[in-house]
C-alpha cells in the first residue's frame, strides 16, 4: 500500500476544530454604527498609552525587548508584584495557548465550563488534549462540578472568573476551596480579563492564590479596560517553574515594541483607568433596570457587559432583535455559540451609544420609553 499522499494533511484532529468567529463589526447601509459586541472601552486608550505608541514608530527597524522588561515592572509596580513571575504575550489568547501546548498532550484531559471562553476549548483541541465540558449552575462556573469531572487525565482546569458572555462570578472562598480539591500537578488557570470592572468585596483576581499555591496561574488582558485591544497585549502571573516552561517555547520576541511601550503607559495611568470603571458601574445598572423595565431578562453582572435574554415569541427572539438593533447601526453580539441561543450580549458604550440601545429595545418590545 502506498503511503503517498496528494497534498499535506493537518494532524488528527486539527480539522474537526470550529474556527473561532468574532463579534462582527458592520451594519450595511447604516450612516452611522456603534459596535457593542466586542466589550470594547467606549474610553479608547490613555493618551500617555497613544502617546508612547507614537514614540515607538520612530525606531521599527530595531528588534522590540523579548523580556517585554518595561510591561513587566510597569506591571509588578502597579500590583506589588515580582517581576520574575510575570509573563508578557501577544493578547492572553497566546498565554493559554501556551499552556495548553506545554501543559497537554495526547489523552490528557482540560476541563472547561459550559459557557465558558470559546478558545479554553480550541486551544486543548489543538494541543492534541481533549476537553471536558462542565455545566454551570444559574450561568455561574460550579466548583462542585469542576470537581466531579476531575480523572487521572486531568492536566488543566480553565474558570474565566469574571466569565464571559454570562457577567458572572466566582467568591474568592469557592475559587480557594476549588484548588484545594484538585490534584497538585493539575493547573488551574484563572482567566481575570475583567478583573478590573468588578466591584464586590468578595472576588479576587488570583494574585494571592497564585503567590500561595504551585498550581495556580492568572492571566490578564490590556484588550479590555486599557483600550489595546488593536495592539494584543496580555499577561500572565504564575509560579517560577510554569514560567519557566512557558518560556522555553514562547516565540523570542512574542511582543512587538509598540505593545510593550504602550502597555507599560497604559497601566500607569490608573486615574484615566479610574474614569472608565466610574463609567461602567453606572451603566451596568442603569441598561440592567431598563432592559428589566420593558419585560427582558437580564444575567447580573459584574464587568463590562450584560447577557441579555428574550422571550421565546414569534418576532421577539434574540435573532429578530438583533436585526433590528444593526437596522439603526447597533451591532451586539450574537452567543449561541456559548449556549445562549436566545440572547445577546451588550458591551457597555457611550453614554450615547447606552441609551441608543434602551431606546431601540423599547421599540422592539412594544413599549413606550
């Protein structure tokens, strides 16, 4: 039997992987759109964070610093850290990446959660680990859960804690007794993308958990609150041993200077930081008690959007309202992929663009503003 082959063929696996899709960008025909489906700063970026960006363009024949040295002690000096335990990357996408590819091999299992970040998934799947699906309890990761599906095969767990697209969280005590129930070589990666939105005294991003524990890492993002999402700028804090790892196979220079420069301006300017959480609290409760006002249901949360979800009637289904919502250039995002077939979620925007939405949906309800 020939062994001949007539073009490459991808490993096992590869092409069975759903390829991840974005929140889309354009309403057609529409003058004017405010995108509220890729929970986006209405903000932008720190001047200082623009300003630093620009200064970069000046030197791009030089290669950028592969230890990404400013970022990670702009970093350490805003979180007390230490400096040997951060690790810089392109977006957090290419640290979980890295995880899964260090971490998983054939037959090792990655426990995700039913709603959880499309990537956990396409990530251990092209590592050539299998994933294992949890169900949540009211739209929330369920430690309890988590648990139960732990075997021998058990490499990594994945908790976006605040999740996304539910809003929701877990308190610091059931993410405490969650790595105290799991085996010491399994890691638990705590995705805080949103960390910086939540307002509740029992949640924690991970940083004590990670300076306490060997298995644990946190992984953070600039893409969200600092405005860099163009610029994919991520972090991950983690034990000595895993970021060892994680650096032997990382590409040299991961990080191009503009990113670094940028992110390092960016997260030293927390008073420019400070105005966008402001901005966020407000509105996360004032669209919430609107949306409730004129009969939707909405998943309460504690970053930067809100999973909205519509009744089950001929003509008012997620579908039919997000139609409606890019006819007058308000782009949302559709989840089914995430488990909501019948939801959407908004990013919270401007002023604007928020009661532009509240006005739209009370149309599309039938009710009076």
């Amino acid at each position: 039997m020939s062994m001949e082959m007539s073009k490459p063929v991808p490993r096992p696996g590869i092409l069975d992987i759903a390829a991840y899709v974005p929140g889309k960008e354009h309403a057609p025909g529409v003058a004017r759109v405010f995108k509220l489906s890729s929970n986006e700063t209405p903000f932008g970026a720190s001047p200082k964070a623009i300003e630093a960006f620009r200064a970069a363009g000046e030197h791009l024949e030089r290669y950028p610093d592969g230890q990404a040295t400013e970022l990670r002690q702009a970093i350490a000096d805003i979180h007390g850290l230490n400096t040997a335990n951060i690790l810089c990357g392109n977006g957090s996408d290419e640290l979980l990446g890295l995880l899964c590819h260090v971490y998983l091999g054939a037959g090792d299992e990655g426990i995700i959660t039913e709603h959880g970040f499309l990537i956990y998934r396409i990530q251990i799947l092209a590592a050539g680990g299998t994933p294992v699906t949890v169900k949540e309890k009211d739209r929330t990761v369920d430690v309890d859960a988590i648990l139960a599906a732990v075997t021998e095969r058990t490499k990594i767990v994945f908790i976006a804690n605040p999740a996304n697209p539910t809003g929701t969280y877990v308190p610091v005590n059931e993410i405490r007794r969650l790595q105290a129930g799991l085996p010491k070589h399994v890691i638990l990666v705590l995705d805080a993308a949103y960390a910086e939105y939540v307002r509740r005294n029992d949640y924690e991003a991970g940083l004590e958990l990670v300076s306490s524990n060997p298995n644990v890492v946190m992984t953070r993002t600039f893409s969200k609150i600092y405005g860099l999402a163009a610029l994919r700028v991520g972090w991950m804090y983690g034990p000595a041993d895993v970021v060892d790892a994680l650096n032997r196979v990382r590409g040299p220079f991961n990080m191009n200077a503009a990113a670094i420069a940028a992110g390092a301006a960016a997260i030293r300017d927390q008073a420019f930081t400070q105005k966008a959480v402001a901005h966020n609290t407000l509105w996360i409760e004032k669209v919430t008690k609107a949306f409730e006002s004129i009969g939707l249901e909405v998943t309460p949360s504690v970053a930067n959007f809100v999973l909205v979800h519509f009744p089950d009637v001929e003509g008012k289904r997620a579908a039919d309202a997000d139609a409606f919502l890019t006819s007058r250039g308000y782009i949302l995002r559709a989840v089914r992929a995430y488990g909501f077939p019948n939801s959407l979620r908004m990013s919270i925007g401007t002023e604007e663009a928020n009661l532009g939405v509240i006005a739209a949906l009370t149309e599309f309800m039938g009710r009076k503003a």
